[in-house]
C-alpha cells in the first residue's frame, strides 16, 4: 500500500457488532480480567482505541510498535527516561524543540545522567560520544531554524558505535521523512501538530522495534502519560487525512518560502526546500517533501508589528494545523531556553516562524503582502 492509503486502511479496530467502518469508541476505564490473558487499563497503554491508532501510526513510519501519550513531552521525557539510567550519558542535538531543551537542562543531570549538547553536524555529533554514551537525540528539520541533520549518516554512527538513535520527528511528519527507513532507532511525534491536525487535540507517539517499545511501555505505564479514548479516536480520524492535508500544506510553504525569499523587507528565509538553504541536499536526499514550517527575519518591522498587521494568519502558540499560524519563538517556543543560547543558535527576538495551513495560497500571500506594506 502506499502511504495515503495506508492513513485511510491501516489500523483501526473491526466493529464486529454493526460492520460500521470506524473504530468504535471504548469509554470504559475499567476492564473484566477474569476470562482473558490480557489486563486492558488505559494506563497501561493497552486498551483497543490506543492500539487501532499505534498500529496505524507504525504502518506511517514503517516499525513495530507504538506508545500513544497525552502530548509530545509526555512522549519525549518517557523515551529519555526510559533509554537512559544514572551514569549514562546522552549526545542531544543543541538546537531542539525549547521545551525537550528544557527537559534535558533540568532533569537529566539532576537523575545522575550526563549529556553533550551538540551541532546539527554528523561530525560534531560523533565527536561529542563518550565511552557512556547511550542515545543520540536528534530532531530534523529543526524547531524554529529549519536546520537538516543527515538522518543515514547518524544512524551509521548509531550502529557503528551501538547507540540508540533518537529522533522528533513532529516537523517532517510521516509523509515527509520515514527516519526507521534510513535507520534511526525511535522515532517520536508531537502528535498536537500535524497528526492532530486541526489544533484541537493533545497527544504524543513513540515508536520503535516490539524490544525497545517495551522498554518505554514499561516505563510510560509508571509515568501515566496515556491518551484516552476519545482523543485516541480523534487522532486516528484526522490520520485518514494526513497525505492530503501535509501534501498541500508542504506546496503552500514552498511557494510562500519563494515569495517572501524575493520580498525587499525579508532579511532571511529559512526553508529546507530552497536551493540556497545550507541543507537543502541532504533534504532533498532524505525528505519525500521539504514541509511545512519555515522562519523568516523581518528588515524593518519587528515581529510583534508584523503578526498584528495579519488578519487571517494567526499569532498562536503551537503549528500544524489546517489553519495557518505564526508565532516568535524567541517569546514561545524557546522562552525557555536562555537568551545567551538562543542567540548562539541564530534565534533572534526577530525571528517569526510561519507554520502553513491548506487555505488558498493566494490568500495567504496577500495577507502577507498586506502587513508588510507601508510598515
Ligand atoms: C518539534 C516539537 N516537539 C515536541 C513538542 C512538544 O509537544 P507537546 O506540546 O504536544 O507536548 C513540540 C511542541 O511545540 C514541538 O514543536
């Protein structure tokens, strides 16, 4: 099957009772266990609405198993913690989601466990591995800055080196990039963006091979992140459009990356799909589509000015839904991390990152147009 086939008919769970074509919704959050073998609980990241939505999601990425949580972070803290035990070190990619930065900051050293943050560089990458070293925690491309990591060429060191390779794969989504197909470990998904979709759904996924899913199911289940029925259901609705919704999503950034790249007020354009951007072969080596997020610095207008001059893009926290929305990470997405780092990463206060829903281009562009006239 391909991929937009496999959102519609993979997973799901048969509605034996009427032949319905949808998973029936199963509300109960207690479970008979007297004449079966396996204890249903929420909880224990088990029960038929969790399991029809993981199946779907490993047919996407290509893997085993999956662990559906109640947002990205609950899947992202559950996997580290889950991989990593005191005296072990981690290799973590710099220039991350704010709040798996976070994470990393305020925890990790805290539970006994080191970490190296590096460069988006294979080089770096493996330079930065220590005898202790047990995962490497990448994300591509990254969160605001739109930077490429060469997925094979870390997963090679992974293998080389028996390191499990980790990455956040929430900006590419599974119609983009398939990181298991060029060998990385885990892969792991906000699911609150592109898989929700319509920015009205909280979720998270891990997936990985039947052993290294059991290691965080173990650990999810002490954790308790889980995902209840209803949401597990929403999520597994708005999968069937997921082909159609990134694919337009994608070709609409492309185009506004082309606009605003041309734009006299634009300083700087980062987009993955464009020639000039210093990752864009190896993007175009390893990316179905080049996505739809991309970060644009402003010459003359802050970016407060600029997302209250739109009318139909909206400035909101969170991205990947239908709508198109913008926001300034430095304010955001990164508030967290410490201005100091945020500027050794090119994050300026300036920077507006742009996430592009499916709404007609055209009038995308002009709502665009108009908050930048006459600044
Ligand atoms: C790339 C990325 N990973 C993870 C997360 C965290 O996901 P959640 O907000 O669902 O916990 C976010 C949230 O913005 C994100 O952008």
């Amino acid at each position: 099957m391909h991929i937009e086939t496999k959102c519609i008919h993979s997973g799901g769970y048969p509605d034996t009772q009427t032949g319905g074509i949808n998973t029936p919704i199963f509300t109960s959050s207690a479970y008979g266990y007297l004449d079966t073998d396996v204890r249903l609980y929420q909880r224990y990241f088990n029960t038929p609405n969790q399991e029809a939505v993981a199946k779907k999601l490993c047919e996407l990425e290509g893997t085993e198993d999956g662990v559906v949580f109640s947002s990205g972070m609950a899947a992202i803290s559950t996997v580290l913690l889950a991989l990593l035990n005191s005296g072990d070190h981690a290799v973590v990619q710099d220039e991350i989601y704010g709040g798996s930065h976070a994470f990393v900051e305020e925890h990790l050293s805290r539970l006994g466990i080191s970490f190296t943050l590096t460069g988006k560089e294979a080089q770096t990458i493996e330079e930065a591995i220590k005898p202790n070293t047990r995962i490497i925690y990448i994300e591509s491309p990254t969160n605001p800055l739109l930077n490429v990591v060469d997925l094979r060429a870390v997963a090679e060191i992974g293998r080389r080196r028996g390191i499990l390779t980790i990455i956040d794969n929430t900006f590419a989504t599974p119609i983009n990039q398939n990181p298991f197909k060029l060998g990385i470990d885990v892969v792991i998904h906000s699911g609150t963006k592109y898989l929700g979709g319509h920015s009205d759904l909280y979720c998270g996924i891990a997936l990985a091979n039947k052993e290294i899913a059991a290691l965080i199911r173990k650990t999810a289940a002490n954790f308790g992140g889980s995902l209840n029925a209803m949401s597990c259901y929403l999520l597994e609705r708005s999968l069937k459009t997921l082909a159609l919704r990134v694919e337009r999503q994608s070709q609409n950034a492309f185009e506004i990356s082309k606009f605003l790249e041309k734009h006299p007020n634009v300083a700087r354009v980062n987009y993955p799909g464009l020639e000039n951007h210093p990752g864009h072969a190896i993007a175009r080596n390893q990316m179905a589509g080049y996505g739809a997020m991309l970060s644009f610095e402003l010459k003359d207008m802050t970016a407060i000015t600029f997302m209250k001059r739109l009318k139909l893009i909206k400035a909101t926290l969170s991205l990947g839904g239908v709508e198109s929305t913008i926001c300034d990470p430095a304010t955001t997405s990164h508030q967290k991390v410490s201005a100091e780092v945020r500027k050794r990463l090119g994050i300026s206060d300036n920077l507006l990152r742009l996430s592009v829903g499916i709404e007609n281009l055209n009038d995308l562009v002009e709502d665009i147009q108009q908050a930048m006239k006459d600044k």
